[in-house]
C-alpha cells in the first residue's frame, strides 16, 4: 500500500515511516496541513491510506479532513491525535474520518486498525483475488499457484497485489513505482523491473501458462 502521513511532530512521522515500511508499505510524511490537503487531493488516486493528525500547523486535522470529504475525496483516513474528550472524537467522525487512535498508542494497534479500515469495501474488491490458478489473499498474505505455495518479499506481495488488482491491464511502470514507493525514493530506473524479474521467477516459473507479461517501453500486466 501507500500510504501518506500528516504530522508535524516529526519524530512520530519518521518513526512511523519506518514502522510502515518494515511491514511493506510505501510511506510519505507531510508535517503541515495546507500542504497535506493539497497532496491528498491532488494524488487521492495514488494511496490508498491517509493517517491525519489533528493538531496541525496551517491547517488542523478537522478541516482538512471536513474539506477533502466536500471535494469528494473517498480516501480511508486514520485521525491520530492526543485530544481524547468524546466532543473531539465525534467532530472527527462527523468531519468524514473513519477511525480515531489517541495517542499514545501501541504501532500494532495501528496496523491492526489500518488492516481493519482496508478491509470495508470501497470498491467490492474481493477477499481472495484469483486469476487462474493463481491465489492471493491479502489478508493473510498467502499466494498460491496450482495450490503450492509462493514465498514473496512484503514489495513483491504488494506489487502481485496490484497487477491482479488490475487484470489484462497495462499498469505503466510511472504508476506502479507511485502506488507501490515514496516519492522520496528516486531509484525508479531499475528497481520495478528488478522486482518484476524475481517475481516472474516465482510465479511463472515451471508453468506451462505465463501471466505475467511486459508491455516494452510501457508497464506490465497480468493475463486473466
């Protein structure tokens, strides 16, 4: 997933990003809210997660997340925040947050709540993705073909996850390295095609039937 994060107390951010990456996720940090607004606007379509403090410079987490909603932003938002009082928490709710963590709070509570929010259909997208005889279950971060299993590193898992997302789709390679790496990461030249050569390996290798394919000068698809 990628995930962006407004905060401005920079070490939580930093030790966030981290926490995040660890678990496989592309992860971008802002640390004012005007300029969180704008990047959540104008790149919604390029994460899949926002986690919103409230008390923020420029602009506080309430508005923000109140205006992104009127501009038809459908993003899940995680508001964080050290204002625990009930009033808070409904003002954020009712602003168009779908959860609310107080700070301090236990990373796994997050990922738990994360894994929780990304669970509700925005989309109906399926619990189990199947192409073939190829099985990925998001959840439990299983892949399977022919019912033998798949060991994937968390990058490839995610970059699995978003071609099947996207079935007989041409993904070019500028959206999947958006999708799947931070904007801070400038090593675009060769670590997608890297990534899509150890994951053919895996999943291709010793099948009769190739699913993965390379569209030369433009991306990669999945065959369904």
């Amino acid at each position: 997933m990628h995930i962006l994060i407004v905060e401005d107390e920079e070490k939580l951010a930093k030790a966030l990003k981290i926490g995040l990456e660890e678990e496989g996720h592309a992860v971008d940090y802002l640390m004012d809210g005007k300029h969180g607004e704008n990047r959540i606007v104008m790149c919604q379509h390029d994460y899949d997660l926002v986690i919103l403090d409230l008390m923020l410079p420029g602009k506080n987490g309430f508005e923000v997340c109140k205006d992104v909603r009127e501009m038809g932003v459908t993003l899940p938002i995680i508001i964080l925040t050290a204002r625990d009082s009930t009033e808070d928490k409904v003002l954020a709710l009712d602003s168009g947050a779908d959860d609310y963590l107080v700070k301090p709070f236990a990373f796994s509570e997050l990922v738990a709540r994360m894994r929780a929010l990304l669970r509700r259909p925005r989309e109906a997208l399926p619990e189990e993705l199947k192409i073939k005889d190829l099985t990925l279950n998001p959840a439990t971060r299983e892949v399977t073909r022919g019912g033998k299993p798949i060991r994937l590193t968390l990058k490839e898992f995610e970059l699995l996850q978003y071609l099947m997302r996207h079935p007989n789709q041409v993904m070019e390679r500028e959206d999947i390295f958006v999708h799947l790496w931070d904007f801070a990461d400038t090593t675009m030249s060769n670590v997608i095609d890297v990534h899509i050569k150890n994951l053919r390996k895996k999943v291709d290798t010793g099948h009769r039937e190739k699913l993965l394919e390379t569209i030369r000068g433009v991306g990669y698809s999945i065959k369904s």
